[in-house]
C-alpha cells in the first residue's frame, strides 16, 4: 500500500489510542514496527494481534537511558529505519497556577524535549526517503479562544509544530520528510477526562463541523499517508485532523 510493505517504524506510544491505531495500520499495510510506551501490557497486546509484524520495548522517551535501549532495538531488529513517529504525550488540564513546577516540566520533557532528541538519536538510523510525523494538538494552532487550563501542554505542542517547520527545512536535503498531524478532540486515554465530561464533549462537538468526536483511527489514517508515497512531496506541514474544530474555535 502506497509503498509501505517492507518498510520500517519506531512508534512512541503505540499501545493505546492514536499510536495502537497508527500501529496497527502500518502493520497491516506490511510494515514492520517496534512500538514504546511506559506500560508493558497495552504494548504486548499490540504485539500479540499483530501476526509477528510488531515488536515492543518498555519504554518511557523522557529517559535517555530508555530512548537509547530502544534505537538499540529498532537498529538490531531492523538494521535501519524508514519511519519515526513521535505520539507519546502527557497532559494536565487545570489553571496555570494551579500546576506545580514538576508538572509543567514534565509536559515540555515529554511533549517537546524528547521527541527533539529522540529525532537527533534518531538519525544515523533513518534512510534516505525516510518520514518523521510528530502528533501534536489542535490546542497548539492559533485560534481566538486558546484552550484554558492547557498552557504547558499547548505551548509544548506548539513548540513541536514548529519543530516539525524547522526540521523539514533542514532535513530536507538528506531525503527526510518532516511532518505533523494536529488532532482536535480525540476519544484516547490522554483525553479521558474530556470526553467523560458530556457537557464539556458535546460542547465542543457542536463546534466541530463535522459533528462528532475524533477517533484514534480517524487521526492515524492522515499519519499512514504523511508516512506512505502518496505524500512524497510533502513536508513541513502541520495537518488538522480534528473535524473542522479549529475552524470554529
């Protein structure tokens, strides 16, 4: 499909939501791929389901140590790599004041630090031709309204658009793509206390255009094709995939 059968990925976050699905897809398209997260059960789920095309490593991508084991892993495992896919994400959702110092670090470690790393650990591994998506937020893109109780979180994944600009540029010349996809309200466990709160989610649902809530494969279908040859020409780009929502907003 579109030039995937054969190739290989490094998901982070790949055993709940949007990186499951993302996994999931790749994998049936012939991918083969190596999928991290901090829990070890959601990922060997994945794994197991997969008919042998997924492997995982335990892994937590603010820790150096982990982000190492796990380009260890994908270079054993895969001798190169095609595609990387920074997913994994952490979110508080209450007043700026209201969010201790560790808690506004660790938004910024995990949402903006670690991918930036993981891209520059990356790269001996990453072949000619290769992809990089980076799965940001629609609360990072400017709307007239920004999204309250969300400052170290948005600003992280504000931070990784541009990241994702930036590095286009750069990478560019080696054969690299760079690209994001900017969800809006998705039903994932990162969002869980949102979508229980019905007011909060119907709210926002009258909002979005297109009437309804995100799922995680609606968001891993625009990252299948940012990674596949259907997008070689594209890079640089920070794709909505959020119903129309910012629109609205």
């Amino acid at each position: 499909m579109n030039g995937l059968d054969g190739r290989t990925a490094l998901i982070t976050g790949g055993g709940t939501g949007i990186g499951r699905a993302t996994t999931e897809l790749l994998g049936a398209a012939g991918c083969r791929v190596l999928i991290g997260g901090r829990r070890e059960e959601p990922l060997r789920s994945v794994a197991e389901s997969s008919a042998g095309m997924i492997a995982w490593e335990r892994m937590d991508v603010a820790q150096a140590a982990d982000r190492k084991r796990m380009l260890a892993a994908a270079q054993k495992k895969f001798g190169s790599l095609d595609i990387l896919i920074n997913n994994a994400a952490t979110s508080v959702t209450a007043d700026f004041d209201a969010q201790d110092p560790e808690q506004i670090r660790e938004q910024i470690e995990v949402n903006l630090v670690a991918p930036m790393l993981l891209v520059h650990e990356a790269l001996p591994l990453l072949r000619r031709g290769g992809s990089i998506v980076n799965v940001t937020s629609a609360g990072a893109r400017y709307q007239g309204m920004p999204p309250a109780g969300m400052a170290p979180y948005a600003a992280s994944k504000a931070g990784l658009n541009q990241l994702t600009r930036v590095l286009a540029t750069e990478l560019g010349p080696k054969g690299i793509r760079v690209n994001a996809v900017a969800p809006g309200l998705t039903d994932t466990e990162i969002a869980a206390e949102a979508v229980t709160n019905e007011a909060y989610a119907e709210a926002l649902v009258q909002i979005t255009p297109l009437g309804r809530l995100g799922q995680p494969v609606d968001v891993a279908r625009v990252i299948v094709f940012l990674v596949s040859d259907a997008a070689a020409w594209v890079t640089g780009q920070v794709v909505d995939a959020s119903g129309g929502f910012w629109l609205a907003a």
